[in-house]
C-alpha cells in the first residue's frame, strides 16, 4: 500500500508538470489548425470529405501523440538526473522502479489527456459536416492510444539509458521501423527460404508491430472491427509497455546519479 501512495505522488507530480508544459498546449493548437487545413483539402478534392477529414484527422492525433511523446519524453527521467533534482527525491523511502513507473504513468496520462481533447476536436470536426460518427472510427481511436502509449514507454526507456538526443533518435527509428514491422512479416510469409530469415524473424519479433494499432482504413471505408482484435492489440500493447518499463527499472536502478 505504501509502494502504490509513492508511485501515486510521483505520478501526480508528474501530471502536473507535464500539463504545464507549453510544448502540449502549442501541439494541441497545431492539430487544430491542422484539422482546419484537412478540412480545406476535403473541400478541393473529389470524394466525400467526411472520409477525408477522417483518414487525415486520424493520423494527425497519432502524430502529434507520438511527438509530444518522443520530445518530451526523452528528457522525463534524464532532466531530473542532469539537473540533480532526483537526488532528494531518492533520498525519501521511494524505490528508484516506483520513481521510473509513477513518472511514466503521470507523463502518459498528460499526453492521454491531450490526445483525448484532439479526438474530441476532430469528432466536432466530423459532426460539423455532417459525417455520421461510426463504431470503427470510435474503436480505431481507442486502439491508437496504445501505440501513444508505446512510444511514451519507449522514451522513458531511452530517457533511463541515454542523453535526451540519442533517446530521441533511438525513440523515433523504432518507431518508424515498427510502422513497417509488418513488411518484414510480409516478406517471410512471401520468401520462407530466405538467408536471413532467422534474423529476420528475430527483428520482427523483438520490434513494436505499431501495425495492430493502425486501424485507420477499416474506420474510413466502414469495415467491421472484431472484438477480439480490440482485445488482442490492448493485451500486447500492456505487455510490450510493461516489457519497456521493465527495462527502464533495471537500467535506472544500477545507474549511477553520483
């Protein structure tokens, strides 16, 4: 009980700090005029702009998730270590793996809130024109939380092992090669015989396939999306995010802040 009143306090102040920082509050009025932007291309283009708005309303959240994520999620733990400031935080009965989770959990649930004001934003958007809101758009920005969330697991990693550039870089290659996991898969199924197919396989494997997250096509085009598809992506985003976390406790735990 006492383990979970520390990680809550951390988490706490964690929010705190993080809603105050001005970087979520100038994301957030970029995705607005960036909705306003998709909004004018939808009325340039030939289609209905309700599935244009939606498909590039849908990758906007996910990016400007995933930045806020990376830029100031690279600097979550490694601020407090290069400014000194964890050192009287540490010298309170708090384990460093309560530190390193409840700073996790505070930042993750700031960058929930303002990814959840965007989508909110963008239904407005949706309902302004017109479009019927459906249950595979709903479902589809459910399920895109998780990989926000992964991303934010992976720069508290990187913000444990590194410098805020490296954690940065790092950060944004995995991410970037877990957008193409899938291709990787793809191309074993295609060529079993393949030289480097155990490597591969091992690639595939160790990387974040962000591809369960994606369900953007079946939200614009009205595909049905199962219920255990909901669950299995929700089941391996937890245990991908509780993998990272892991990592980052250990790391954090025999690193020196002398």
């Amino acid at each position: 009980m006492e383990s979970l009143t520390r990680i809550f306090a951390v988490t706490q102040n964690t929010f705190r700090e993080t809603v105050r920082n001005k970087i979520l509050h100038n994301m957030l009025a970029f995705a607005v005029v960036m909705f306003g932007l998709a909004w004018i291309i939808s009325t340039w283009s030939v289609g209905e702009p309700g599935k244009i708005i939606t498909d590039l309303g849908l990758s906007i959240t996910v990016l400007v998730g995933v930045i806020i994520a990376i830029f100031a999620g690279i600097v979550l733990v490694h601020g407090e270590v290069d400014r000194r400031t964890i050192l009287p935080i540490l010298a309170k009965p708090i384990r460093r793996w309560e530190f390193v989770l409840g700073k996790y959990l505070g930042f993750s649930g700031a960058v929930l809130l303002v990814y959840i004001g965007m989508n909110i934003i963008l239904l407005l958007f949706l309902a302004a024109i017109g479009y019927q809101i459906s249950t595979q758009l709903i479902k589809t920005m459910f399920i895109s939380i998780w990989e926000v969330e992964l991303v934010v697991a992976l720069a508290v990693m990187f913000s444990t092992l590194t410098s805020p550039w490296l954690s940065a870089i790092n950060t944004i290659i995995l991410f970037v090669a877990g957008r193409f996991s899938y291709d990787i898969k793809f191309y074993l199924d295609t060529n079993p015989e393949a030289s480097a197919g155990l490597v591969l396989k091992i690639i595939y494997l160790l990387l974040p396939n962000l591809s369960y997250f994606n369900l953007r096509h079946e939200a614009v085009h009205l595909q049905e999306i199962p219920s255990l598809q909901l669950i299995y992506a929700s089941l391996y985003g937890l245990v991908y995010c509780a993998i990272l976390l892991l990592i980052a406790s250990l790391a954090f735990r025999h690193k020196d802040l002398a």
